[in-house]
C-alpha cells in the first residue's frame, strides 16, 4: 500500500458542476429511452402483433442483460476512462434507440432491447465514478443527488413516449429521442473531459495494473463493501416492490381508478423522490464537515424513518394518510441514492470506483426482478401487497442496520 504521486491539478469549480449539469441530461435521456416503450404497448402491439409474454421479454431481456453486464462496463470505465465510456455508451444506446424506430417484427425489437441494455449498462457506474472524481470534499452527495435527480426526472417523463405514440406513430418517440441522443454525444466529445489527476492514495504494489478478477477478489476481501452491497440489495427489494405494485395497491387497496392511481403513483412519488436526493445530498455534505460518516448516517437515519412510513402507508385505511406516509418513505429512502457512491468512494480504491458500483447495481436489478416476481407469486397464494409492504419494511431496516456497521478508511476520506 503506496502513495502514488500524480501532478497534482486543481479542479476548476465551474468544470465541476458544468460536469454534472451535462450528465443530468444524458441521465434523464437514459431512463427515458429505457422505459417509454412500456407506456406505448398499445401502440406497439396494435404494429407489431405479439403476446402479453412477449411483450413482457422486452422489458426483461433488457434488465437481464443490463443487471448482468454491469460489473464489467463499470470495469471498462475504470479501465478505459470513464468520459470515453459515458460518450461511447450515450452514442450507442441513442443509435439504438434510432434503428428500433425502422423495427418491423418482434424479434427485431428483442434485438434492440437486448443492444440497449448491454449500452445502457456503461453509463451509471461510470458517471457517478467521474462525479466523485470532480467532487472531492464537501459537494459530493449533493453533486450525486442532482445527477440522480435527472435520472428520476427521466422516469416520470416515460409517459412522453405514450403521448407521442398515440397522437403518432409509435416508432415517431424513439426516432426523435434516438437522433437528438446522437446529436448530444458528438457534441459532449468536446465539452465531457476526465477530471485532473490529484494525489491520490491507493491500495496497490507499485507498477501493479488493475484487472477485473483482481478487483473483484479486492472488492469482495473489503467488509464495508460486502455491507455496502447487503445494503444496496435490501433497499432494492423494496424500491422494486413500490415501483412496480404501488399502482395496482391503490386500485385494490382505495378503489381508485387505473388513471387516478397512476397519478398517485409516479407524479407525487417521483417528485417526492426528486426532492429527497436533493435534500439528503445537501445534509450529507454539511453533515460530513463536521464527521466523515455524516455520508452514512444521513441515509441510515432516513432509512429508519422510511422503514415505519411504508409500514404504516400499507397498514392505513385513509388515502391521505397513505398517500403522505409513501411520500415521506420516498423521499428518506432518497437519501440513500444520494450517497451510496459517496460511501463507496470512503472504503475502496478509487481504481474501482465504477467496478464496485457496477457490482451494486448488477444486484439491485437481480434482487429487484425476484421482488416483483414474487410480488406476484404472493398475490396468486391470496397473500395481499398490505402483507408484502409490511413485511418488506423489515429489509428497510436491515438495510439500515448494514449502513451503520460500515467503516470508512481515513486514507480515502477527501478533506472538507
């Protein structure tokens, strides 16, 4: 274990946050392009004939393929440089993106899908590694929590591609969103740059190179990271849970409608959501000026206040009430998204920044599709989502329980 001595460059303020304000965009653009195909089934299937399992495989072979692969595309980032595999990703998902508008059969739009989640996979990981190579000392939570704030904001716009579809044609949204995410990538080859290199202290022998089962085998001997990742899988569980049966929990559970519900479950949750990284990133970063695991205790905390919120969400009988208590578990479970890769940063090599958050999200989107699946399997045994949210909330509180254990190294906690 050295100390590696770089040039050391000061990191210009503006170039900073110019940094994260053009990864808003291709974050927001990211979860567009990746979910407004499932708001146009209608649209889709009335061009392209295909059964409800098949159109079901489209939204899964892209998770599958996108959960799978993104341990090695946050490898490659850390490997190739993380601004070539943010353009590279943005080029290729939006050129996708373009060419599903010309599909005529199912099994060319399950090729697109599965093109796009291989694409897709490089980005997060490597974004949020350039973050905190730019943000270093007390703006990096918020830094984060604006970044996953475009990512939310790209969620709740889905509904555009439905719109665009039914006043269109259904392949009108993707080539629109494909030519504009082409257009956007060439011109971030000259504004998107690696941050300068600093001083940098690292877990490695001197000359020794990094390599996937390398980092692998380092990040897996690393305590805080196997609590990190426990953590990660809990509140997925959960987020996937909410995401993908709140909808079908108010229509049941209040007697709303199909459209009533859905406004209930998108438009005040993901503006709820919206807020909550916002806020848990600006706590975080005042928070740590004082102690370093400020980072883990704001989101820890917040999990403790989310775990009785949805509790008591699903348990109530009053809409306002349960409407309240979700919006209250959103945005304290935010917290956590704001500084999951800030944690990260403070007990791993910085080499394997992305790897480590690809190893993150290849479990989140695993342990979230077995969630949903079983939300089902559990409705099919006349198990109700009032049941499934209730006992679900325990994972929040484990997950809490994971945050606390965690111990950042003094040697990669960066000065306030």
């Amino acid at each position: 274990m050295i100390m590696e001595e770089t040039p050391r460059t000061p990191i210009k303020v503006p170039r900073a946050w110019l940094t994260v304000g053009l990864l808003v965009v291709i974050a927001l653009l990211n979860y567009i392009d990746r979910t407004m195909i499932t708001t146009m089934r209608g649209s889709i299937v009335d061009a392209i004939p295909m059964t409800d399992a098949q159109f079901g495989l489209l939204t899964a072979v892209f998770l599958w393929i996108y959960g799978l692969l993104s341990p090695m595309a946050g490898f490659m980032a850390d490997r190739l440089g993380k601004s070539r595999v943010i353009l590279g990703s943005l080029f290729v998902w939006s050129l996708v993106t373009w060419l599903t508008a010309y599909a005529t059969t199912f099994e060319q739009l399950l090729v697109t899908r599965a093109l796009m989640g291989i694409s897709e996979a490089c980005y997060i990981p490597a974004a949020l590694a350039l973050i905190m190579d730019y943000h270093r000392g007390p703006t990096r939570s918020l830094a984060t929590g604006i970044h996953m704030a475009g990512i939310m904001a790209g969620q709740s716009l889905g509904f555009v591609g439905g719109w665009i579809a039914e006043n269109h044609a259904w392949n009108t949204a993707f080539l629109l969103f494909g030519i504009f995410g082409v257009g956007y990538s060439l011109a971030l080859i000259f504004l998107l740059k690696e941050a300068p290199k600093q001083d940098e202290i690292l877990d490695r022998e001197p000359g020794e190179k990094i390599g996937f089962g390398k980092g692998l085998a380092y990040l897996f001997k690393q305590r805080s990271f196997i609590l990190l990742v426990i953590f990660f899988a809990l509140v997925s569980i959960l987020t996937w849970l909410v995401v993908g049966w709140l909808p079908t929990y108010f229509t049941e559970q209040f007697g709303l409608s199909q459209t009533v519900a859905g406004l209930y479950s998108t438009a005040y949750i993901f503006t709820s959501a919206i807020f909550g990284v916002l806020l848990g990133g600006f706590l975080a970063d005042r928070w740590s000026k004082i102690n370093p695991r400020g980072r883990i205790w704001v989101p820890a905390i917040g999990l403790c206040i989310a775990a009785p919120a949805i509790f008591m969400a699903s348990y109530t009988t009053v809409l306002p009430i349960a409407i309240g208590c979700f919006i209250a578990y959103t945005v304290t479970k935010s917290f956590s998204d704001a500084n999951t890769m800030p944690i990260l940063s403070m007990i791993i090599d910085s080499r394997y920044r992305a790897t480590g958050y690809g190893i993150l999200n290849c479990c989140g989107t695993i342990v979230g599709g077995i969630a949903l699946y079983y939300g089902g399997f559990l409705r099919d045994a006349n198990i109700g989502l009032t049941t499934v949210y209730q006992f679900a909330a325990l994972f929040i509180v484990l997950a809490a329980v994971a945050l606390f254990l965690i111990k950042p190294k003094k040697k990669f906690i960066e000065p306030q």
